[in-house]
C-alpha cells in the first residue's frame, strides 16, 4: 500500500512532466481523499469507470422487504442519484436505473462492456453492504458490485432523518435507531466510483457518523468537500455551480482508527466551562474510544454547563464544510431561537455580538471552536443555531446555517444574581 503522502508525489510529478505549464496548478494536490484501486500511471492515482454508469437493481434476492419499504427504498436510490448527479464540477453522474430479475452474487461478474453498477441483495452478507469494482490492468473499468443486507437479516432507516423521528442536526448513522441506507447507498457508490476508505480527512467514507445537510426533503444527505475533490479529480469536468457552503455538527476524530478509516463524530453540545472538552459527543460514541465522559463542548462548572446566564461564554463547535475550488472567507456569527430554525432578527432571533472571521480552504472542511457572549435574553430554553457567510475572491456570497446540538437554560435574573 502506498501511503497517500508518497502517492501524490508521484502524481504532481507524473502531471508536471506530462505538462509543465500545469505544474503551477497541481503542484501540491491536496490528495485529500484515497483511491480504492491506486495506479501512479493512472488518472488521478487511481483507476476509474471509463465513463458515468447506470445502475442495474437485482431483484431476485430481495427479502424481508416489505411494499412501502421497498418503495422507500426506491425513493432514497433516486434521491441519492440525484445527489450524484448534482455535484458541480464533475462528469460523475448516474445515467439511469433499472431492475433485473437475473441472479447477483457479488464479484461474480456479468462482464458488462459499458460502465454498470450492480446492486444485489444478500440475507447472509458480511458486512451490512459491501463494494467493488472489477478492475483489470487498464486505468479504467465497465462493472462494479454493490451488495446489501436484505431488510429480513438488517432493518434499514430508508427515510431522511425527521422521516424517522431525528432532528436532521441531530442525526448521524442511525436516524430513528435503524442504520440509514441513504447513508450506506452514497458511501458504497462512492466506492464504485473509485474512492477508498478515508482514515486522514473528513469524509463520507470515514464510518459510524456522517452529517445532515440543512437542505430540501431529498438533498439531506451529501457527500463531503473531499468526496467530491475526488470526483473532480477522476472525472473532471466543468458543470454546475461549485461556490456552496454547509455548516454540519460533526467531525472526524484522528485519534480513533477503524480498520482502514476513522471514526466519525457527533460534535458536542454547547455549553459553558472552564476549558475545551473533547470535540465530540461522548454519549453516542459506538465502540471503545477513549473519551472524558462529557457530551457539552465545555468542561463542567455546575451540572452539564447549558443553564446559563446573560454574558456567559459559551463553547461552540461547528464545521464549515467549503464545496467551492477556492478558499472562502467567513464570517460565522452565533444566533439564538426558541425554535430550531433561524429566522433572522426580523423573525425574533438573538445574536451574540461576536463576529469569527477565518478561512476555509478550497474543497476542505474546518472545525471551528469558537467563544461567543450569551446575549441578554428572556430566560427560557433556546436553540443555538451557527449561521456563516462565506465570501470568495470576486465577493458573492453564500451562507447556510445549523442548530448546534442540544439547547441551553437562559436562567432567570434571579437565578443570574441580578
Ligand atoms: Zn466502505
């Protein structure tokens, strides 16, 4: 296995003897991501689908799928589809979907001549999905293998997260209890595009958590700045609009390998303190990671730390996720809601006075820890909700914006000691 660090290496080098004006331009590829099938003489270090594929359904193996499951199943394929095919700055798309009644059993190849991706059902898979591709000695492949758990050995969550009972800013791999096959579908396809595992950056192919997007009904769940860094590298092209932000609540975390990737994390709660504690939330940790047992952002003052008062320092978490081929900058302010959607300080909303200004780099995601001043509010309970302006070089903007997890006590005057 070649490391990542020595494979760009050859990449830059590769290209820049191929051309040397376009040294300039890929003299340090971020290389964020991994290829699954590594070739230095290939396109972008790794072997690819000879163009964007269809995906073929195998429906003779299907069990336990009841009707409405099975159409929810339908619904999330061509939702994620979408997704794919949404992704700006590549050629990478699906071009349609089908059904067959031919039997699939993985890596049991149909020897398609045309770019294809088989998805088959299994009641006694391995793992809850799997994928690969039949790669030759040629930089490019025509098949590749996608295959899932049927409902009857693995229930899935088919829904986006408020289909299943979760707050999308509180949801990771498990929306209503059930593994999201929304989640497993972009990661495996993303597999058959050529994309390994990632164990260095923050990505949908990290494992357990991966973040909601705030987006329309079909659109919750994205790939990653890197995910699509890898797309544009092996299937570059020149669509669509890439200048767009997200702010999600969570990160990866370095320190937790699992296998060939790392774990990935729902971000803490914010709260007050007296120090950082760990980024992530502790409680819903899957696994053995060592951890401080605290799931707020901050180290204990009394209780949880999310009763607070008119000018406490708050602890906040939030990455901002930079979809854009340049670098973006921010401006991440901090609001506060009785409900978990921002409506601006015409709708009512509070800020915090504080303005965060700080970069995000192109194709790249940045966790922030950032202090903000509780403003002087009404006591009650209120949403956190991080909202970021990005700006780029010829001064557009975008934003977006996430309620942080969990909610913090505005105390009483009394209570504050006023
Ligand atoms: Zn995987």
């Amino acid at each position: 296995m070649i490391s990542a660090q020595f494979r760009s290496t050859i990449v830059s080098r590769t290209l820049c003897l191929a051309a040397a004006s376009a040294c300039l331009a890929v003299a340090s590829p971020a290389n964020a991501w991994d290829p699954a099938s590594p070739d230095a003489n290939c396109t972008a270090g790794g072997k690819a689908f000879s163009g964007p594929p269809a995906v073929v359904v195998h429906t003779a193996e299907m069990d336990g799928f009841g009707l409405a499951e099975f159409f929810q199943m339908l619904q999330a394929i061509s939702d994620i589809h979408d997704v794919v095919g949404n992704v700006a700055d590549t050629s990478m798309a699906i071009t349609s979907s089908s059904f067959s009644s031919d039997p699939f059993t993985y890596q049991t190849w149909y020897g398609d001549t045309t770019p294809t991706i088989h998805v088959g059902f299994s009641s006694s898979a391995p793992f809850p999905a799997r994928a690969s591709r039949n790669t030759s000695a040629a930089c490019t492949y025509d098949e590749a293998h996608i295959e899932i758990s049927n409902q009857s050995l693995y229930p899935w969550a088919f829904g986006e997260p408020e289909a299943e009972g979760d707050p999308f800013w509180d949801a990771g791999k498990w929306p209503g209890g059930l593994h999201s096959f929304r989640l497993m579908y972009l990661h495996e396809l993303w597999h058959t595009f050529g994309v390994a595992h990632s164990d260095h950056s923050y990505s949908i192919m990290n494992k357990v958590d991966r973040p909601w997007h705030n987006r329309p009904a079909g659109e919750q769940f994205q790939p990653l700045p890197d995910d699509v860094e890898a797309l544009r590298e092996l299937y570059p092209d020149s669509r669509g609009d890439s200048f767009h932000i997200a702010l999600l609540n969570t990160w990866h975390d370095l320190a937790d390998p699992i296998g060939d990737a790392i774990s990935h994390k729902m971000l803490c709660r914010p709260s007050i303190g007296n120090g950082w504690a760990d980024f992530w939330d502790a409680s819903r940790l899957v696994g053995a990671a060592v951890d401080d047992g605290l799931d707020t952002c901050g180290t204990p003052v009394q209780g949880d730390g999310t009763d607070v008062c008119p000018g406490d320092t708050l602890r906040t978490r939030v990455a901002i996720a930079n979809y854009d081929t340049q670098s973006v900058d921010m401006a991440l302010r901090m609001w506060f809601s009785v409900d978990d959607v921002w409506d601006g300080v015409a709708g009512g909303d509070v800020r915090a006075t504080e303005v965060r200004n700080f970069t995000v780099n192109a194709e790249a995601a940045s966790l922030q820890g950032r202090l903000f001043t509780v403003p002087d509010l009404a006591a009650g309970e209120y949403y956190v909700i991080a909202k970021g302006v990005a700006t780029d070089a010829g001064g557009s903007k975008v934003n977006d914006w996430i309620p942080l997890r969990g909610t913090v006590n505005v105390l009483s005057p009394l209570a504050c000691g006023n």
